[in-house]
C-alpha cells in the first residue's frame, strides 16, 4: 500500500520482479529510501532476530526520511544506529509474527515489546 492508500507490489512492473520484503510509509522519499536499505540488507535466510533488527534499521530510515524530507540518499550506518536507539530509548515496539502454517483464522502473533527489546543488538 502506497503512502496515498493505492496498493504497489514494492515499486515492481512487468520489467521489474517484486522483493520479498514490503515497506508502508508516510511519503514516496521515505518509502523509496526504506527499499533501497532492504535491496541491499534484506537476507531471505536470516535469522528472526537479524531480521528484526534489519526492520528496525528501515523503520528508523523511513521515520529519519519523515523528519527531514530533503533527504536523497540513505543515511551512514552510525547515524542510523544512533537515531534508532534515540527512538527506542522513549517509544515502545509493536510488531506482530505472521504464522504462514496456522490452523486458525487469526495467522499472526503478536508480540510484546519486553519480548523485541531482548532481540535489538547496535
């Protein structure tokens, strides 16, 4: 879903293949600049917490892109790091585990704050 509500298959075309991984953001430049992190970061075999912590890393991206909508280019990993563990440091986690095998009509978990804070690692 696109920052204005219409629905995209992470910027993919007919000439383009769609990733595996999907961003939601509040602008086009956040959202492009969220992608262009996972291009290069996303693992299909990673582990759930190098995962989160990737997520995490887009997510501050995307929220730095938000505060400052000159951005072009994607921020220094040191930068990224610091404005994240700023954030982190007031704001609580939400965050939810899709369970793709369930036998129930509900397919995700969801999952505490307490629980994610003991994944996140600089």
């Amino acid at each position: 879903m696109e920052y204005d509500g219409e629905i995209a298959t992470n910027s993919a075309t007919y000439a383009c293949a769609q990733q595996d991984f999907a961003v939601l953001s509040g602008t086009r430049q956040s959202t492009e600049l969220m992608e262009a992190f996972l291009k290069t970061q996303y693992a299909p075999d990673a582990s759930f917490e190098a995962a989160f912590n990737c997520a995490l890393d887009a997510w501050s991206i995307g929220h730095m892109t938000l505060q400052a909508s000159e951005a072009k280019e994607l921020p220094e990993r040191a930068t990224v790091a610091k404005y994240r563990q700023e954030q982190l440091a007031t704001a609580g986690i939400e965050a939810a585990l899709l369970e793709r095998d369930a036998s129930r009509a509900i397919r995700y978990r969801s999952l505490s704050d307490t629980e994610l804070r003991a994944l996140i690692h600089d």
